[in-house]
C-alpha cells in the first residue's frame, strides 16, 4: 500500500513536503496507526502522536485521506490509495504531523470545563436521577482528540473568537449537568457575536467525530438556553 | 551547556489519577507546585480504565469497609500490606464521593445513588455472597475520573508541564532528592526542575510485554528512574495478566462484562469456570481465571482453528443493558473485531495488564529504600510516590479489579498531604546536587553518539518477546535463568543502539529510546524476582513450586539494580485497628 506522508523538521527543512512509503504486507485488520509504526521502524525521523491504541486518550487525530480522523481506529481497508497522511488543519505544525494544540486547549479551558456547585459539600454523593445523568451521555465522553475543531470552517478562520465544537461541547456537558449551579455565569461567558455564534451548523464535526458525538446539536442547545435568559 | 532551572516547592512527575490527584491537593492549598507530563494530561493512561473502582457504598447490597478489606487481603494471596489496606478500603467511600463532587458523571441507580457493578473476588460477609462495590461511569469510568480531575486541576490553577518527559531523579551525598532533570518534547531542550518534595506518579509497564492492554508510553519511567537512584523495586515478580484481553491483539474488555453477568466458554460451549471456582464462577480472582483459561487452551478445549483462545459470551445480557453499562466495549469489539457482543461470541485470552510491584512507599506515600541494619526500611527524603508505578503494598500478590482506581486516587491523595508537611517543615531548597546532575546528563549526552547499530524499535520487540516467552503466567527455574539471561544480553546491546534522528525538535524516536533503557531495567527486575522466588503466589506461578509456602516466602522482594542484588522484608500483618487476617488456603 502506497502512503504519501506530510513530512517537516523546521530544523532542516525549509518547506514541507510529501514523502512516499511502500508497505508491501497490510493485514486484513491493520489500521493507520499501526501502519505509521511500521513505517518508522524504517524512517525513524518520522514524528507522530500514539498512546492508547483504541480510540480513548485522543492523542493521534491526524488528517487522513483530507479528512480529520484517529489514526487508530482508521481501518487501511476503508482508504483510497495513496493514503494522504497530513497534521489536522487550522492548528501551527511542529513538526511532522504534530500539532500545536495550544489554541485548541485554550479554547477548552475558557469555557470553564469543571463542575460548580456552590453548596456546601454533602456528606454522600449529590443525588442524580438516572433521566439527568442521562443527559451527560453523548458530552461527557469527548477525548479532546479536536478531529472536530480543526475541521470546522468557522474554527480555522477565526481561531482566537470563535471557541469551537470541542469547547462549546464542553460548555453544554455542564449546562446540561444537574449539579451545575453556574448556568448564567457560563451563559454571560458565551455572550458576544463570536464565541458561539460564529457556528453556521456546517456540521463537518459531528461528521468527523470519532466517539459518535454531535457538537452541532449541543450548540443548538445553548442557543437556545440563550434565547430563554433573553426572554 | 548552561541548563535553564526552575524552582517550585513540589514537583509531581505523572498527570494520570495518582499525579493529578496530588496536583490538585497541593494546588488547593496553595503549594507552588509542578506537575510534570511526557504527554498531555487527558491522554494518560487512566483514561483507559473501564470498569470502575472500589468502595463500600453499599447502594446495591449490603457492604462495608472491613469486608472490602478482607476481599483485598485475600486477593493479595496474603502478600498485601493490612495496615495500608485498612486505610485504603475505609477511606474509599470518603474518596469516591469526593471524586463525583468534582464532577465524575458516575452511572447512577433508581435512588439517584452512584451505581455499583460486582467485580471479581468480591464478597459480603467475609467471603459470603458476591458483593456489588465497583462504582462506575458505564465503562468510561477511567475517562470520566481522569477528566474530571483535569477539569479540577484547571480551576485550581495547577501548573502543568505538558510533554515534558523526566529523565531522571537528582539525589544529593545525603540521599535526598531534589529534583529532577526533564526535558522538553517539543524543543529538545533539558530543564533542571528543583522541588524540596518530589512526587513519582508515572503509571504502570505493560509495554515490556509482547501482548498487553497498556498504552505505547506504559513504560515505567519512574520505576527505573527509581532504580537509578539507588532505589529498590518492591514484589516486581507480581505481573497480573488480566483474563479477558482481545485474544492476539490485547485490548482489554473490562471485568464488568463479568460483573454484569456476562461468563467465558470454551469450544464444547462449557462454562468451565464453574469447574476451577465453584462459588465465584467467573468473578473468582483474576489470577485463577487468568490460569482456567491458560488450562483449558492447553488441554485442547480451546475454540478457534488453532484453539487458542476461549469466548466471552454476553449476548444473553440483552441489548439494553449491553448498550447502557458497557457501550464502549462494545464499540471496541465492532472496531477491531468486526463482531457484536449483543449477537457473536467474542474471542479472549489472558493478557499483560498490570504490575502489582513498584517503588516501595509506606501509607503515608514516602518512598522507603533498604535500611543500614537487615530486614530495616529508611524513608528516602523529599521522595513521595503513588499509583501503579509505587507499591504500598495494597495489591500484593494479586491485585482485584477497581482497586487500582481506588490505589491512585487513595495514596495520590496521601502522598500531596504528606508532602504538604513536608515542604511547610523545610523550608529552604537543598543546594543543587552537580554530581548527580552530571550523571544524569550522561546519560542524556549517550543518545547524541553517531553511527551503525541495532534500532530502538527491534530491541523493544526482541525484549517484550523474550519477556512473554520467559516470563508469562506459568513459570519455572529454567525458563527464568532462560529468561534473566536474555534480557542481559538485550540490556548490553541496547548500549550498541544509534539514534539515526539527532534532530531536538519534537524528537519521538530519543523519547522512544530512553522508554527502552527503562523498560529493559524493569524487566531485568522482574524476571530476576521471578526467578528467585520459589514459590507459587497470586500472579506468579511456578510449575515447579506449585504452593504456596508461607513459612518462607511470606515476605516481600526488593531487587536493587547494582549488582541486580536482591533483599526481602517482611509483610506487614498488622493493620491499624481490627485484627489481622491469618494467610487461609484461598479458593473461590
Ligand atoms: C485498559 C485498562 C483498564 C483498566 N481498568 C481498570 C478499572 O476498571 N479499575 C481499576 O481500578 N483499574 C483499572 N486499570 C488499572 C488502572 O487504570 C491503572 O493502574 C491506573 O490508572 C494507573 O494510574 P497512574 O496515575 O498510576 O498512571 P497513568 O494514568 O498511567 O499515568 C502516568 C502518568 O505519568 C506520566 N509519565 C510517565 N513517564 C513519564 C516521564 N518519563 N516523564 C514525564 N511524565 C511521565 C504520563 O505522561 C502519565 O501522565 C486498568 C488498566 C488498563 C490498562
Ligand atoms: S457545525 Fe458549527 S462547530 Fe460544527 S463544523 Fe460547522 S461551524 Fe463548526
Ligand atoms: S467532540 Fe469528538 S471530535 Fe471533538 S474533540 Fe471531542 S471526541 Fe474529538
Ligand atoms: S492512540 Fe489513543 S486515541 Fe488513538
């Protein structure tokens, strides 16, 4: 199978370029990560992120075939050959197919991504009833790989303003929780014409998401949380 | 080379649950504190954990603290530590219910409680009915602890170093530490970070094993660089191989597939686990089942062509409940095996999962070395460690399953307050240990030779093969000379290995090499504790010492790395307030 690899070190190289490898054997069930480890034993100079091997820390989004997408749960089988391998659009390279993710975390964090319930700690658990846990399902689960980000048109062009599917993700998986008592204060946060509104429900992120989660709808949701404080 | 020095009251090194637990203590009490990572904090290995973890709630049935205890001590083969069992199993409940303030998205029950699924070796009433005491988060209960504790770490303001990857401990002529020397992924270059307390929290080694469920950056970094400091590993021989690993490819299907009602068969379509452990069936230890299914594959019940491997059925659970409690392992079996547990049979086989052994640390999470008199233990100063890279000994011979969740969060919680103290009673850095630094650098400055030799990657394949092949669930005095003398011979070639990449900037494959000077020093102490301890106990089955021999080997291993010397000390039987649990022939 034949692999066209996104290739730069910005200590040699002046401009990046593509790098063809072979791989004569591909088993039946190999999947791009394993294959960009093979290729490595061969190419040492090649840069990427791996760890768990199955779809759970986050750490290999990587543009594959113009698509944003794991590496480890992308099968070789379902690609059209060449494989085209490049870094996840809209974020700085550093080298290779690694990003800089630091826009990406930082869009994260100004949402405020942690539980605030203000009372005083009880003794137990806070009581949820199975119905309000069961609205964190769908939200909770996102692995920051920012597959979705970085393929969302509204993302690229206004990267500092606009906060992002995987943010905004974020901001509604706590909206959404029953223990959360900052609802206006996350509200008034996201006041402003771009940190939200910037979406126009293209819906390439709920497209690429590899955990099956639809940022599009959370963000409709807080709209039209939006509209009711407005009220 | 003038290096570039940061100075912080604590330095944590590891953002998995043990690190980021800690971080959070000694952020939340205001400790100018690092915490230091080789990869950005979510994407540690935590993340992984399915299941859930252990505490005595009892939302389902009835449960508490002491039987949690007696289940653990038992679990352990009796090699477990009762006083820092004692106060683990009672302080889980308080700890859980800290974990779901922070924001932990527990599965819950009709009453709005936190939902708890039965776990193997669980028992209420001191080995009576099964027990339902692992709390958990569907089968994300990893993801959803490791986020939360993120989540926490962001609103306290928690000082991260993120892709930083730690090369070494700094320790001065008085044996404290001090610091450590790190360097920065993204540039390449090293940064000397002093701390008057420093914390080890850098997870598990799975990675020295050819199959196995951890991660690609499981490879006990801390552990060796513990090692290299001139400190001992504790009961390394202990390696648990979890039952239900995906047969030839190691992903792990939680035991909450068990816990759930879910069993194992083999190709007669058997319920063999009713033979081997007739009350706890497929919930016995993990070890016991680990070891059914290695039987019933060698007694060529085995399914599959090659009768390898055995099957876990759950399409008897339903739909619904399958899709509800375990939605990621069943997205797992779709990806990778192209089958439904709802309708297909889905092919296990035991695999490498995690190392009971570790740094040895006293319940306070103070590492503690060999002391000047035999059979004495000396607190190393300024050095704190916790989670699945220290050995308190809570899990002893045999860990049960959420016990690690609980392990982490317990003892990271432990270590920060005792560091807390410890940074509050000293208040003045110790003078930077330049010896010790040079040494360290070396051992950095090795990568930069040039020239012809084998790669990184081959001798990490020939290492973790040579650790399945000598050193894997059933063991004996030849394959383990076998073994120690293979992986001698890999430790001297890895000194013939050539960086081909000299480049600074994000260079994965120095990282990569430096993973494999440390996985080669921890695998040397595991098959050099293997093979020295005649006797069969939880994880660690010699054929040739089938029982297990109390009147000896009630003791716990230390392997020290000069010399590849060995020492013992004895179990601590005594726990804090109940009596203790005298070792019992342990069935299921
Ligand atoms: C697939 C799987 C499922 C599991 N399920 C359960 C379960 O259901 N219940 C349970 O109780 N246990 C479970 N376990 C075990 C448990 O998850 C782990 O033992 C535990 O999460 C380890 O946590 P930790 O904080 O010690 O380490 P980790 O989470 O592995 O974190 C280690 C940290 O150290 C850092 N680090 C390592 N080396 C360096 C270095 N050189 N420089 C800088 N940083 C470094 C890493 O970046 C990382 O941040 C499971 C394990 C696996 C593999
Ligand atoms: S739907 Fe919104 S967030 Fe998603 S890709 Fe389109 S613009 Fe971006
Ligand atoms: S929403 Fe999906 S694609 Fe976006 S960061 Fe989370 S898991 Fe990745
Ligand atoms: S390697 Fe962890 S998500 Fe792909």
């Amino acid at each position: 199978m034949r692999f066209r690899i996104y290739r730069y070190n910005p200590e040699t190289d002046r401009e990046p370029y593509m790098q063809e490898y072979d791989l004569p054997e591909i088993g039946a069930d190999m999947v791009v990560r394993e294959a960009l480890i093979i290729i490595k034993g061969v190419d040492e100079t090649l840069s990427f992120r791996h760890s768990c091997g199955e779809g759970v820390c986050g750490s290999d989004a990587m543009n594959i075939n113009g698509r944003s997408a794991l590496a480890c749960l992308t099968k070789l089988a379902d690609l059209a050959e060449p494989v085209e391998i490049r870094p996840v659009a809209g974020l700085p390279v550093i080298r290779d197919l690694v990003v800089d993710m630091t826009g990406f975390y930082r869009q994260y964090r100004a949402v405020k991504p942690y539980l605030i319930n203000r009372d005083p700690e009880p003794e137990i658990e806070h009581l949820q009833s199975i119905e309000d846990r069961e609205k964190l399902d769908g939200l909770y689960e996102c692995i920051m790989c920012g597959c979705c980000s970085t393929m969302c048109p509204s993302f690229w062009w206004n990267p500092d303003k606009y906060l992002g599917p995987q943010a905004l993700l974020q901001a509604w998986r706590f909206l959404a929780d029953s223990r959360d008592q900052a609802t206006d204060e996350r509200l008034d946060d996201l006041e402003g014409p771009y940190k939200l509104y910037r979406c126009h429900t293209i819906m390439n992120c709920v497209e690429v998401c590899p955990k099956g989660l639809n940022p599009t709808k959370a963000i409709g949701h807080i709209k039209q949380l939006m509209l009711k404080k407005a009220i | 080379m003038s290096i570039n020095r940061r100075k912080f009251d604590a330095l944590v090194i590891g953002a998995g649950g043990g690190g980021l637990r800690a971080g959070l203590h000694l952020a939340r009490e205001g400790v100018h504190t690092a915490v230091v990572s080789k990869v950005f904090p979510t994407r540690s290995h935590t993340v992984a954990a399915q299941g859930g973890i252990n505490a005595a709630l009892a939302n389902m049935v009835p449960d508490n603290w002491h039987w949690h205890m007696f289940d653990t001590v038992k679990g352990s083969d009796y090699l477990g530590d009762q006083d820092a069992i004692e106060y683990m199993c009672k302080v889980a409940p308080k700890i859980v219910y800290e974990l779901e303030h922070f924001g932990v998205p527990f599965s819950r029950t009709e009453k709005g409680k936190i939902y708890q699924r039965p776990f193997g070796g669980q028992s209420q009433n001191f080995g009576g009915d099964q027990a339902a005491r692992t709390c958990a988060a569907a089968d994300r209960t990893g993801h959803a602890m490791l986020h939360s504790l993120y989540q926490q770490n962001i609103a306290a303001n928690t000082h991260f170093f993120d892709e930083y990857f730690a090369i070494d401990l700094l320790r001065d002529d008085d044996g404290h530490v001090t610091g450590a020397l790190v360097i920065e992924i993204e540039t390449g270059e090293p940064l000397v970070i002093e701390a008057k307390a420093t914390l080890l929290a850098t997870g598990g080694c799975g990675q020295m094993y050819k199959t196995n469920t951890n991660a690609h950056v499981n490879t006990g970094d801390g552990m060796a660089m513990a090692l290299r400091a001139g400190i001992p590993l504790q009961d390394m021989e202990f390696f648990q191989f979890h039952p239900t690993g995906i047969a030839g490819r190691g992903l792990l299907l939680t035991e909450g597939c068990r816990g759930e009602g879910g069993y194992l068969v083999n190709k007669d379509g058997e319920r063999f686990m009713e033979r081997y452990a007739p009350n706890a069936k497929d919930l016995a230890s993990r070890d016991v089942v680990s070891r059914a299914i290695y039987t019933e594959v060698k007694e060529g019940r085995g399914c599959g062509p090659d009768g390898d491997h055995v099957h876990l059925k759950l399409s008897h659970l339903g739909a619904d409940v399958i899709m509800k409690r375990l939605p990621g392992i069943r997205d797992t079996c779709m990806t990778f095996l192209h089958k439904d547990p709802i309708t297909d049979l889905i092919p296990i086989y035991p695999t490498a999962h995690y190392v009971m052994g570790g740094i040895p640390t006293n319940r306070a999470g103070e590492v503690v070395s060999v002391g000047k008199r035999k059979g004495t233990e000396a607190v190393v100063p300024g050095l704190y460690a916790a989670g699945e890279c220290a050995c308190v000994s809570v899990h002893g011979a045999n860990r049960l399953g959420g016990n690690s969740l609980l392990d982490i969060v317990v003892f990271g919680r432990a270590a920060a307050e005792n560091m807390i103290e410890y940074v509050r009673a000293n208040p003045a850095h110790r003078d930077l240990p330049e010896k010790s630094l040079e040494q360290v650098e070396g051992r950095l400055a090795r990568w930069e030779q040039t020239g012809e030799g084998p790669s990184v990657l081959d001798l990490r394949n020939e290492l973790k093969t040579a650790m399945e092949t000598y050193c894997g669930v059933y063991r004996d005095q030849e394959t383990l000379a076998t073994g120690i003398e293979k992986v001698a011979e890999i430790v001297e070639r890895i000194k013939d290995v050539r960086l081909k990449d000299q480049s600074k900037v994000y260079n994965t494959s120095r990282i990569e090499a430096l993973e494999l000077e440390n996985l080669a020093d921890i695998a040397m102490a595991t098959v050099t504790s293997a093979h020295a301890r005649q006797e069969s106990r939880g994880a660690h089955s010699r054929v040739d010492f089938p029982e297990r021999d109390d009147a000896n080997w009630m003791q716990h291993t230390l392997y020290l790395r000069e010399g590849r010397k060995l020492a013992y000390k004895p179990v601590r039987t005594q726990p804090l307030t109940v009596e203790s649990f005298p070792p019992k022939k342990r069935t299921y």
